[in-house]
C-alpha cells in the first residue's frame, strides 16, 4: 500500500512540474495568452515540447547526479540555449519582440546581448524555480526519481524527433546549420560543466528553511535583473554593458545566497515566490497599458496565486522558526 501511494505522489509532482513549467513561463511573461497556450496544439507544442518534457527530464538528471544550485542552473541555460536556439531561433536573428538593441552586434551570428538575458532568464524561470516551488510542494518524493524507464525513453526520443524537426525546418534568414550545431555543441558542454560542479549541498536536500528576507530577495532581484535591462538597452550604452547586466546580477545573487547558505530548494522556493509575485504585478501592469486584457487577466490570477502562496509559506516559516528557537 505504502508503495501504491508513493508512485501516486511522485506521479502527482510530475504532471504539475509538466504544467507548472509552461505556466510559469509562458504565462507570467505574456509571451502567450490562456487562449494560446491551452489549446491542445499549442499546448502540446509549447507547453509540453518546449517546457514540461524537457524539464522533467533534466530534473531526472539533477536528482541522479545530486547538483547543486550552480549545476541546476547551468542545466537551466542549456535548456535556455534549447528553448530559443533550437525552437524558437531568437538567439540567431534580430527579432523587434526580443528587445535586442543591438542587431550589429552578433558575432558568429549569435544575437549574444539578448541571449545573455533570456537563457538566463529560462534558467531561472522555466528550471530552477518550477522545480524548487514542486519540490516544495511534495518534500516526501524531492529525492526520488519521478519518471520510469520507458516515460524517460519516451520523453527523450520525442525531444529528438521533434528538435530534429526544428532542425529541418531552419531557414538561412532565421540560423544556419552551423548555428544550430554550434547551439547542441554549446547545450554539450554546459551540461558536462554541470555534472562537474560538485556542491556540499545539494539541491534537493532539506538543510535551510525558508525566510521571509528570501521572499524579499526575490522580489527585489525580478525588476532589477528584467526591467533594468530593458531600460539600460533603451538607452543606448556599449553593448557589452547591456551584456553583462543580466550575468553580473545573476552572479552577485548567486553570491549572496551562497553566503547565506540558501542554495537548496527550500529557500531557492522561498525566492521564487517573491520574484513570482512582483513580476505577475509588473508584468501585469505593462500588459494593463498595452490593452492586453487577456494577458493581464491571467497575471491577475498568478499574481493572486502567488500572493496566497507566499502568505501561506512565510506562515509556515514562521512556525518552523518559532519551534526550533530554544525558547519553544
């Protein structure tokens, strides 16, 4: 019985970090509307093809080689490097949508001002936090591989196929073949630099609790790290300035949670929510001024979502503190 239950809860965590993923990408950023992003095609293409397979899958990979939080995240932009080099194809033209200011300033082809951000931005959003917040969401199973065999095999020769496809389907205008090589070549490396990060603490495991000064971490890194870039691009300067914004605050976060110690999921989830919530507002707003009433309607829900969330959690938080203080 306690075996039947176990695989229904890691059955459970799975399907939600598949939804979660496109969820808290697609939707938070208004790169898609509900309308959009739900429908089967749409879903099955962007939401599981694009996010929910090959998240599950690189989550395998991070609970098997017990990373840390440096190894996840550079899984992360290898998974970015796959999201928007190989699908999307962002990272080798110069598209108005992906606020590239800089479209001269792409050696080898590689769009490197705008690929700084959005891999980045993929390895946080679409990697690190949707498995840190399901990780949260069912303790019991964090440790324990979610995917049998056969699914594993299944999920991987889909992502083949269909990157092939992709692939295929390339156009001089939007990435050469060199370009696409170079991008599985650069996904190649980033995952072997991964399984080489070795972290006294790893990801999964359940040494720090949650705290509210994450939550506030959090919310102040979102529009610091998103809409700081978009300003600084907007005005102009060199670009390997506007290049090393994103991976400069990225690396000055990472220093300052290591400090703290708040590398392993719980309070990775904990920062997560912060970043979740404020974004969900600005995001909204933006969209609020653009008359994109969709779009901001389902920010309205993930702001509220997280907001109840983020209530919910440093309640708990607080609980956890106050029976482990020595007064209790």
């Amino acid at each position: 019985m306690k075996g039947r239950i176990g695989i229904r809860e890691e059955t459970r965590a799975a399907v939600t970090l598949a939804l979660a993923a496109p969820i808290l990408t697609e939707l938070f950023s208004a790169n898609m509307s509900p309308r959009q992003l739900f429908n089967p095609l749409g879903f099955f293409l962007a939401g599981f093809i694009g996010y929910g397979a090959p998240v599950l899958l690189i989550r395998e990979l991070a609970v098997r080689w017990r990373v840390g939080l440096p190894g996840l995240f550079l899984m992360g932009v290898a998974y970015g490097v796959f999201n928007e080099g190989i699908i999307a194809k962002t990272l080798f033209h110069d598209n108005p949508a992906s606020m590239v200011h800089y479209p001269n300033f792409a050696p080898g082809g590689v769009q490197v001002v705008w690929a700084a951000m959005i891999c980045t931005w993929h390895a946080l959003h679409a990697v690190v936090f949707p498995i840190a917040l399901v990780s949260l969401l069912y303790p019991r199973v964090r440790q324990h591989s979610w995917l049998g065999l056969p699914i594993r095999i299944l999920l991987l020769a889909m992502l083949v196929i269909f990157g092939g496809l992709f692939c295929a389907n390339a156009r001089p205008e939007y990435a050469t073949r060199q370009n696409l090589a170079g991008s599985f070549a650069v996904m190649a490396l980033l995952f072997a630099l991964a399984t080489r990060l070795r972290s006294n603490v790893p990801f999964f495991e359940a040494r720090q609790q949650g705290r509210g000064l994450q939550v506030g971490l959090g919310a102040g890194f979102y529009p610091i790290y998103f809409f700081g870039f978009v300003a600084l691009a907007a005005l102009g300067p060199p670009p390997w300035v506007v290049l090393l914004w994103p991976l400069a605050l990225v690396l000055a976060a990472y220093l300052l949670t290591h400090r703290a110690r708040w590398v392993s999921f719980v309070p990775v989830a904990y920062i997560a929510l912060g970043d979740y919530t404020i974004g969900s507002f600005l995001n909204m707003l933006v969209n609020l001024g653009g008359r994109a009433y969709d779009k901001a309607a389902a920010l309205l829900v993930l702001l509220l979502a997280f907001a109840i969330a983020t209530a919910i959690a440093l309640r708990r938080a607080k609980k956890m503190a106050t029976a482990d203080s020595p007064s209790a």
